[in-house]
C-alpha cells in the first residue's frame, strides 16, 4: 500500500462503509473464501481481464488463478485494477474473496 501509483480508487467497501487501503497500518491479505486453495465452488470465480484484446481468462481455482497471474505479471505489464467480492476483517486485514477479477494493461 506503500505505492506512490496506486491510482486513485483504494478502498474496500462494507455495506455504506469504505475503508481506505491507503491508511492500514498493515497491507490486506486477500486468500480463498473457503480457506483452501485448491477448493472449488460454483459461486466462486477468478479472472484476469486482458486490456489489448479484450479477453477475460476464467479460473475456478485460486491456485490456477494465482499461478497463471505469477507468469502474466513478468516485469512489462501491470496491473491496472481490482475487484473482490467476500469478506474483510479489519482486526486482521484479511479479506475472503469468492470471487476476484484483476485487470492488466496487457
């Protein structure tokens, strides 16, 4: 959270509530709902959406989400934006994603 280039939507909200990433003290943990990785779900979905062609890629597994986005971010392209549904608990900064959608400039 400590980057200067965040861009300027940084917060996560909670009903009418919005916390700003920007003022943790720690930086948030986002991890599988369901508390494994490998674990599927038929409301639960990862994607990484391509900017240049317009190509959204489906995971229903955090561990293939996770993996194929470790070979995506390769030094040139940057992720531009980020969305999850689940829940966040502030004493821990922990937020259980159902779903995460990850946008990258490629």
């Amino acid at each position: 959270m400590a980057n200067g280039s965040i861009g300027l939507r940084h917060q996560i909200q909670i009903g009418s509530d919005i916390v700003n990433l920007v003022g943790l003290s720690s930086n948030p943990s986002i991890t599988p709902a369901t508390g494994s990785s490998t674990a599927t779900s038929s409301t639960t979905v990862y994607s990484i959406g391509h900017a240049s062609s317009f190509t959204v890629e489906n995971f229903d597994t955090y561990t293939a989400f996770i993996a194929q986005l470790q070979s995506e971010l390769n030094g040139a392209t940057l992720a531009t934006g980020m969305t999850a549904v689940g829940e966040y608990t502030a004493s821990t900064s922990a937020f259980s994603a159902t779903s995460v959608t990850l946008f990258l400039n490629d």
